[in-house]
C-alpha cells in the first residue's frame, strides 16, 4: 500500500459520519443503559448481516462507475420506483429524528432555551446554506477530521469509565427478555439502525462517484478499503457506547430522558464523570459536529436520491435535474419541521419509529442489492464472493424473519 493511502478515503468516511449518530448516541446508549452488555450479541449480528448489503454500494459504483440506482434500473423500472417510495416514506422522520438530537445537543451546549422544533429549523437551514456553497472535497476532508476525533474521545472515554469504580444496584439490574414485547420492540429499533438504514448503501454509491472524479482515479482495491475502514469504525463505536451505557447507567437509578436536551445533558455528563470535566468541550465538540455531519449528509443525499431517481423514471434533463434537486431539498426541510412541530412529544419514540421502518424495509433494499451486485451489468471479475453472496442470502432470510416477528407481536 502507497504512503498516500489516507488520501483515498472518503465514501467510507462518509459513511462512518452518516452511521455514527442516532445508532450509536442514543440506541447503543440505551442498549447499555437498559441491559448492560447482553445485547452486544444483537449489534455485532446486525453489523456482520449487513456488511454485504452495505459493501455492494461502493462495490458495484467502483466497478462500473454508476450508482447503485441505475443498477436497479437495469432489473426494471419496478425497483426504481419502488426504491423511491420507500425513500418518500423514511425520508422525513429519519431527518426529524437525527436533527431533533442536533438539536438537543445544541441547546444543551450552548444553553439555549427554545423549543426544539425552533433550533432544529435553524440547524437545517444552515446545512442547506453549507449545502448551497459546499463542494463535496470540504466535506470529504471535515469528515476525517470528526470521525477520527470522534472515535479516539469515545474510545478514551469507555477506557476510563471502565476503570473506574461504578457501584451496580441488583436490585435494579434488567435482564432482557425474548417474551417481554417491549424489549423485542427495542431491540428490533436497535438492530433497524445499526449501524446505519439500508439505505446509506446507495447514498455510499453516489459518493464513491463523486470520489473517483478525483485526479488520479481511486483503485477498486483502495475503494473497498476506505469502506472497510469505515464500516467496522462504526463496530468499535457502537460497542464503545454500549459499553458506556452499561458501565455509567445500568444497575443505577439513572434513566436516559426522552427530552432531546435532557438526554444531552445525561450523555454529556458521561463523558465528563469518568474523564474529568476538562474534557467536556473536547466531548461536546466531537458530538456536536458527529450529529451535525450526519444531519448535513442525510440532508444532502436524500434530496441527491430522490433527484437521481426521478431522473431514472422520468427522463427529466440536467436543468430539470438540479431544479429538482433544491425542490427536494426544501420539500425535506419543510416535511421534518413539520414533524417536529406537529408530532414531537417524545424523543424516543420518534427515533424507535424510525428505526423500525428502517429495520421493515432493510430486506427489500437487501435484495434489490443482491440482484444488481450479481447480474449482468455488474463485471464478472468484480462480482463477490461466494462467502460474502452466502452471507448476503443469510441477512436476507433473518430480517426478513424478524421483520414478520415484529409485525406479529405488534398487531396481535
């Protein structure tokens, strides 16, 4: 590997930036909060499923240089359309629900006090301004700066927290249970988000494109590394936040708040109990700048999709196409402000609605991915694995079992 190895991620840091937020701040938190480690089983099955749905982005965008949408495309016009409902249906409270943690965080580390449809409003009216005069190099560059800071705060912060001396209530202590249907609930919200909706696989698509416009051109070899990296970054991370949760909350009488800025100030304080309050700006910056990456991308490539796909099924032409673009863009921005201020009553049951969405519509995308990544327009010297193929089939069946699973015990 050249010395300029660091200079071809990108997509897959992305990625990390998109992933690491609700999944990871919240969720994987709570997970620990709630249950100590006993659904670390839970995360590292969800990662290990999805890998292949998720490397078939980058995978099949290096190699035949399109995004994964004209790959759906190619099997019909069917799964462009349906790819775009399913977009037109998460769309709006996946932004409501990872800008509402922006804002929680943003209120509690700068002490404003405003309702929280207000300071979210103002966060995704200065992504669209970023949006409006960004290039995709000022964010491809900011990203390994954030991820990189993220990741050794968090990692420092679970060491330290691991060696110190929390006291455990027995009395207190919860044990999850497959018979308890709010902890089937959960877990499904856990595993619908982690490490990231299906979804993402084909905004890391678009973003390989972008990549590869670069001067010289990224490697086949270089583009699946970069994901890599950033794909079992998000493993570590999760992991580091359950584990934080499990040693600061669980078996004590601390509940995580529903209240956005009530829970920044819980998760903040985690940080700084086992670290020292010295660290809080350190902290606060690293996940501040984490959920405003992940708002901005989500902002970005949602818009960038529905454009894309529009494209693809109506034939718009490249005027038409930014046109649409900002439409889409603003229709968003509109639709999660609306959601805020009309719906939010409870932090924590938008993110599991979220999530669960997520989670039922995982195995459609799933395979969607599958059968572009293994039909003709795909190279055959580029095409995966048997193992990996085997894996992909394996995650398909378990989501879809479970998918059924939480829709039983949901509506019996």
């Amino acid at each position: 590997m050249n010395r300029h190895w660091f200079k071809t991620l990108g997509p897959g840091l992305l990625y990390a930036g998109a992933a690491v937020g609700v999944s990871h701040l919240i969720q994987s938190t709570r997970a620990g909060a709630d249950f100590g480690y006993q659904l670390v089983w839970a995360i590292v099955i969800a990662i290990i499923l999805k890998y292949p749905t998720f490397e078939f982005g980058p995978r099949y965008a290096s190699a035949t240089g399109k995004n994964l949408l004209h790959g759906y495309k190619a099997l019909g016009k069917w799964s462009v359309v349906l790819f775009f409902c399913l977009t037109l249906l998460s769309m709006f409270i996946i932004q409501a629900a990872v800008t509402i943690v922006t804002a929680g965080l943003f209120a509690e580390i700068f002490n404003i006090h405003l309702p929280a449809w207000s300071v979210s409003a103002l966060i995704l009216l200065v992504c669209c301004l970023i949006l409006v005069i960004g290039k995709y190099s000022a964010l491809d560059k900011t990203m390994k700066i954030i991820i990189i800071t993220l990741s050794i705060t968090t990692i420092f912060a679970f060491f330290t927290a691991f060696l110190d001396d929390n006291q455990k209530n027995e009395a207190l202590i919860n044990t999850f249970s497959f018979s308890n249907k709010n902890h089937i609930l959960f877990l499904i919200a856990l595993m619908g988000w982690m490490p990231a909706p299906f979804d993402i696989s084909v905004w890391h698509s678009i973003w390989t494109i972008e990549k590869a416009k670069e001067s010289p051109p990224i490697s086949f070899k270089s583009t699946l590394l970069d994901f890599k990296i950033g794909y079992w970054t998000t493993l570590v991370l999760s992991l580091a936040f359950l584990g934080l949760g499990a040693i600061t909350l669980y078996g004590s009488r601390t509940e995580l708040s529903s209240n956005g800025t009530e829970f920044a100030k819980q998760l903040l304080a985690i940080y700084t109990t086992n670290i020292g309050q010295w660290a809080y700006f350190i902290i606060a910056i690293a996940a501040l700048t984490t959920m405003i990456s992940t708002t901005l991308t989500c902002l970005d490539a949602q818009p960038r999709v529905m454009t894309e796909t529009s494209q693809l099924i109506f034939g718009i032409s490249t005027k038409q196409k930014e046109n649409a673009y900002w439409f889409w863009l603003i229709t968003l921005i509109i639709g999660a402000v609306s959601i805020l201020f009309y719906f939010l009553t409870n932090m924590k049951v938008m993110i599991d609605v979220a999530t669960a969405i997520a989670f039922l519509t995982s195995p459609i995308i799933a395979i969607l991915n599958y059968l572009v990544i293994t039909g003709k327009t795909m190279p055959d010297d580029k095409k995966p694995s048997l193992l990996l193929k085997t894996l992909s089939i394996l995650g398909i069946f378990f989501f879809i079992g479970f998918s059924v699973y939480y829709l039983l015990i949901t509506f019996r």
